[in-house]
C-alpha cells in the first residue's frame, strides 16, 4: 500500500477513535444532537473527518 494512502487508513483509525471518546465523555445525552447522540454516528463522523484530514497530507509524501 503506497504511503498516501496509509496515510488516509491512519487518520480514518484516529478519528475513529476520537469520535467514539467524544461521544463517551462529552456527547449529547439529551437525544437531540444529530450526530453524538449516538455512538456509531459519532464514530463514522469521526472517521469521516479524520480520512479528509489527514488527506491534506498526502500531498506532502509525494
């Protein structure tokens, strides 16, 4: 697998991560919220953001 696209595996497994812990410490526990109120939106969001992230970095590993 070339480097960019480890790059973009990395930040999805990251944001993940972050999502799921933001939905577990902070999140929204009254059921309004869109996307932290439950867990795996918050998790596919965190991925989400995490791969367009750390997409900006392919560039750099050209």
């Amino acid at each position: 697998m070339p480097k960019r696209e480890v790059m973009i595996v990395i930040g999805v497994i990251i944001g993940g991560i972050s999502g799921y812990l933001y939905w577990k410490y902070i999140g929204c526990f009254t059921g309004t919220c869109a996307i932290t109120s439950v867990w795996y939106k918050s998790t596919l969001y965190g991925m989400f953001m995490g791969g367009m992230l750390f997409d900006l970095f392919r560039d750099f590993l050209k």
